[in-house]
C-alpha cells in the first residue's frame, strides 16, 4: 500500500502505542509474578517492597487487588497485548474505521477510570504507593490523552468544530498535559503521605 499523510502521521501515535503497552505489559506482568510468590510463599516479602509507604505487598494482598476476584495484574496481561497489537497496526499503515476507534477510546476511558479508582485506593484506604502499580498509571494517563485527543480533533467524536480545534492544538501538548497530570497526582499524594518526609 503506498505511504501517505494519513499513514505517516498514524506512524508516531503506533509507535508511542506499542512503547505504552509493553511498558503496562512489563508492570502487569511483574505484579502477576510477585502475587504467584505471595501465594506460593505466604508471609513473604515482595521484591517491590521498600518501605512502609512505597511497596506493592498491601496492595496486592488487599481485597481491592482483586476487585473482579482475581489478581488485578490479571486485567493487564489481557489489556496490553491488545494495546500493542494496535500500535503495531497503525505502524503498518492499518486505518481502523471509526467505530473501532470510538470501542477504543471507551476502553481507555474505562482503563483511566479504573487507574483513577486505583489511586485513590492507594493514597486514601492503603496509604502506600505500589511501584509497579504507578507504573501502569503512569502509562494510562498519556494513552487516554492521546486516543482521545486523537479521536476529537479528527471529528470522530462529533462534538462540534470548537472542540475539534481545540483537541487538534491540544494534542502537540500531550506531552505537557501528561506531566501535569502525573503533578495532581503527586501533589495529592504528599499530601496526604507526606512522601517527601520518607525520602529522607
């Protein structure tokens, strides 16, 4: 198929895609074997466990670790997979019709929401901050900005010609917009935790 605009310019939004994903792939799958070792060995202490704040064992072994009734990690080893199978896609110059990328956004809309629930939990019921989970926040965060934003400046979400000039300027900022995001986070977090007095 010969290269055009469109398939040149989905190539840096895949490649981004298939970056996020094997890096949610990489936390869900280390979360996964540190809840086989809890389970195998119970009583133990997790390799991700550093301090009373900043551990991943109270949240596995909580009952929000398992909201569903298995292992929370569980959900990412489903999910990312998929993510990087359609950042792989894009790479290739797939164009995906607009139904698919609207299924996609709600499933990252749900992914954010689920992330945003994870970290309350986190913060405000386990006081601890789980190093593999943060790594999966920290990769829904950008991908929600960067389907969404997508899927509004090109029109495919309808929401009239305001909006899409405004998700189309948006969407060079994503990088900004992330990092913004991840300051509420930490800014919530300290104070609540007070995390800057635990460095020290």
């Amino acid at each position: 198929m010969p290269e055009t605009a469109s398939t040149r310019s989905s190539i840096p939004h895949g490649v981004l895609t298939v970056i996020l994903g094997a890096i949610g792939l990489l936390a869900a799958f280390a979360l996964t074997l540190e809840k086989f070792h809890l389970l195998q060995v119970p009583g133990s202490v997790p390799s991700c466990d550093f301090s009373l704040l900043v551990q991943c064992g109270a949240n596995l072994n909580s009952p929000q670790g398992a909201i569903f009734g298995f292992p929370n990690p569980v959900i990412g080893l489903m999910a990312w997979p998929v993510v990087i199978t359609i950042g792989v896609a894009l790479i290739g110059g797939v164009r995906f019709p607009r139904w698919f990328w609207l299924g996609y956004n709600a499933g990252v809309v749900l992914a954010l929401a689920f992330v945003v629930w994870l970290i309350g939990t986190s913060i405000f019921a386990l006081a601890t901050l789980c190093p593999w989970c943060m790594v999966t926040w920290a990769v829904v965060i950008p991908l929600f900005w960067m389907v969404t934003l997508e899927n509004l400046r090109t029109g495919r979400l309808p929401l009239g010609a305001a909006v899409r000039r405004f998700a189309d300027a948006a969407y060079g900022w994503i990088p900004l917009i992330t990092l913004l995001s991840y300051l509420v986070v930490a800014v919530i977090a300290q104070l609540r935790l007070d995390v800057i007095s635990h460095l020290f």
